[in-house]
C-alpha cells in the first residue's frame, strides 16, 4: 500500500510542476486564456494514475479506459473554448495529455521514466522563447544536415552487422563499431556547431575557446593565428582562446573514452586532466599578467553541421587506424602501437582514441596502459601540430604567448602517461 501511495505521489508532484509552469504563463496578459494551472495538471495526473489503478482493480479495459476518455473529453471541449480567444495552438492541451499519460506510468512503477518525461515537458514549456528563437536561426541546410545525421544514427546504424566479416587482420574491422564511432564524432561537432550559432563566440575569451574547441581546435587554432598578424595586441586573448580549445580536445578524449570503454576512463582521465589543468593554469597566467583582459570579436568559420563527406572520410580513418594498430601490435607489439598513435595523431586525435578505446576493451587486444599511453602520445602530437601551425601562421607576439604553455602542456600529458 505505502509503494501505491508512492506512486501516486510521483504523479502528484509532477503535475504540481508542470502546472505551476503553466499558471506562471497564464500571468502574462497575451497567455491569459490558456487552460488548466497549478490545480488542473496535478489532477490530470492523479486521473491517469487512478485509471492505472482502476484497470488492475475491474480487471477489464474499461475501467482504465473510461477516465481517460472523459478526462479526453474535457480537453477537447477546453480547447474549442479557448481557441477563438488566442492564436492557434495546442501546446497545453497536448501537454495536458501527456500529464495524463505521466500519471499511468507512474501507476505502473516506471517511476524514472514518468519523471524523466516530466522534465523534458516541462523544459519545453519553459524554453519556448528561446526554441522558437533558435528555430528561426536555422538554415535550411542545417535542416537537411539534422535529418541526415537522424538517417545515419536510426536507418544505417542498426542494419550494419555486428560481427566482424574479413579474416585476420582486418578482422577487428566491425562495420557497426565504425559506424557507431562515426555517429560519435558528429553528435560532438553538432553539438559544438550550435551552441556555437546559439551562443556565439562574443560572449567570453574561455567561451570562445571551448565551443570551438567542440567543433574543431584545429580550426581554432588556424582562425586565431592567421588573425594575430593584424592584430597582435589581440595576442593573449588568441592564446587563451587557442589553448582553451586545446583544453576541449582533452576534456572530448574523456567523453569518447567513457562512451566507447568505461573501464578504461578510471586511469584516463589522470594525463588528460593534467594536461588540461595545467593548461587551465597558464591560461590564467595569462589573463592575469597584466591585467588587460581583452574581448575577442572575430568569429572562427566552422563547416556546416553534417557532411556526409566528411563523416565517410573520418569512418575510412578510424577504419584505416585501426587495422594499422592492429597490423603494428601483431609485428612490433607494444612500440607498433606507440608508433601508430603518434603517425595518426598528426591529423585527427578521435580515431586514434576510439580505436585503442575499442581494443582495449575486457576482450580486446591491446593492454588498458598502453590504450592510455598511445591515446596520450596521440594527443600529444596533435598538439604539437597544432603548435607548429601557430609558429608558421602566428604573428610573432601570439608564438610568445603560446609556446611555454605548448611546453607546460606536453610535459605534463607525458609524465601523467608514462611516469605517474
């Protein structure tokens, strides 16, 4: 009795939240007419979960089915009653449903999910602005990239076999596996592309770094240096921004390492986070030095959303990487794969990182140290072309800036990896 109670009162305090989102609405003069508040949905919730309990009790359809008709009723009669006194549309009404429907999985003990759904309605109420400002944001072509990234992650993903198809040593190649790390690295870009447009990069030197960081460090480390020529007085906020992003790409080695081998991230994280802490500090060195904090204006050109393109380019390198991994362990063992991790990190640090990641998995053929070890050495050397680029492109005053942090950084990933 006490986990029925339970139950209802989950409804309850659902429907209490939705609803008080609702009555702060109905306050605005343009909302006023808007049905149901802070009483109506917690009693909408309270009915779906009494038609949960009133089916099991009747042992028959009906007795479930009969309150959310007649609670169904109420909403159609509400909605055809309002609707000529504001503009067209059925948010609340649909919201008022799903309250209703809350409240029946509450019943049935799904407790994570009903609260998992109260939460996202109620983020939906709340945002509305601010969604409707970011759908008018969006290009057509973004569009077109969300739908094509939902084609690749729902219809491809699934039909791709599981099980590796070629013999030795191309037989650690399971397309699933590739696709999956393909799915990986775009959902992170996209993620960092629109917090990017949401955002922007005026806001903040360390706001500016990161998102791009998300997207591409390389990209913002080419913008910010090609920029610093024409404005060296700009140079400590280009080398904050830079060695911010720089910053993101480990922070992003840490997610894709718990996405892909959990286990693996318990001893991961100590290179990265040293490397990233460290870096932190002499980005606040630098802040700090003198004093002048300046605001970086200029914007870093990212590429659109999702490319197909590109997306089948980055699964032939992950793909090309990891049978190269695979090939150098087999003849060279450990050494093979240091060697590999260094030559791959050159252009893309993600491949790399989720193919030692996958080979190092509990049945996997590459041992957890030396997973961390190559994924170390890959960053490492990715930073290290991220820095020559700055000594190639950079005005003189940004090199200054940005050289003893690039040292600090490296000597500190390299020791976390192979001495701590």
């Amino acid at each position: 009795m006490s986990e029925l109670f339970y139950h209802f009162g989950v409804a309850l305090a659902i429907g209490l939240l939705i609803g008080l989102e609702r009555e702060f609405k109905k306050s605005d003069e343009a909302q006023q007419f808007l049905f149901g508040g802070i009483r109506t949905f917690p009693l909408l919730a309270l009915i779906g979960c009494s038609a949960g309990l009133l089916g099991d009790l009747m042992d028959s359809p009906w007795g479930f089915a009969i309150p959310i008709v007649i609670a169904g009723a109420f909403l159609v009669v509400a909605y055809t009653g309002t609707v000529k006194k504001r503009d067209f549309g059925m948010t609340t009404e649909v919201a008022a449903l799903l309250t209703i429907i809350i409240g029946i999985i509450c019943y049935y003990g799904e407790i994570e999910l009903a609260a998992a759904l109260g939460i996202i309605v109620l983020v939906l109420l709340s945002f509305k602005v601010k969604l409707h400002e970011f759908s008018k944001m969006l290009t057509r072509e973004e569009i077109v990239s969300l739908a094509k990234f939902g084609l690749m992650t729902a219809i491809v993903l699934p039909i791709l076999p599981d099980e590796p198809t070629l013999p030795a040593p191309f037989d650690v190649l399971i397309l699933r596996n590739i696709w999956l790390m393909v799915v990986l690295v775009t959902a992170i870009g996209m993620v960092g592309y629109f917090l990017k447009k949401l955002i922007g990069n005026r806001k903040a030197i360390v706001l500016t770094g990161f998102i791009g960081g998300l997207v591409s460090s390389t990209a913002v480390t080419l913008s910010f240096s090609s920029q610093s020529k024409g404005r060296p007085t700009l140079s400590k906020a280009f080398a904050i921004a830079i060695i911010v992003s720089w910053i993101t790409m480990f922070l992003r080695i840490l997610v894709e390492v718990a996405v892909v081998n959990s286990r693996l991230i318990i001893e991961m994280w100590i290179p990265m986070a040293a490397a990233a802490v460290v870096g932190g500090l002499y980005c606040w060195f630098l802040y700090m030095k003198d004093g002048k904090h300046e605001a970086i204006a200029e914007e870093v050109d990212v590429e659109k959303p999702f490319s197909l393109k590109k997306s089948l380019i980055f699964g032939g390198l992950y793909a090309a990487v990891i049978v190269i991994a695979n090939i150098a362990q087999i003849n060279f063992g450990d050494k093979g794969i240091y060697l590999s991790a260094i030559a791959a990190g050159f252009t893309d640090v993600d491949a790399i990182t989720l193919t030692m990641a996958e080979m190092s998995q509990a049945t996997g053929t590459v041992e957890p140290s030396v997973a961390i070890r190559a994924i170390s050495l890959a960053a490492v050397s990715n930073t290290l072309v991220k820095a020559a680029i700055v000594l190639s492109t950079a005005h003189i005053a940004l090199k200054k800036e940005i050289l003893p942090g690039v040292f600090l950084i490296v000597f500190a990933a390299l020791v976390a990896a192979f001495i701590v």
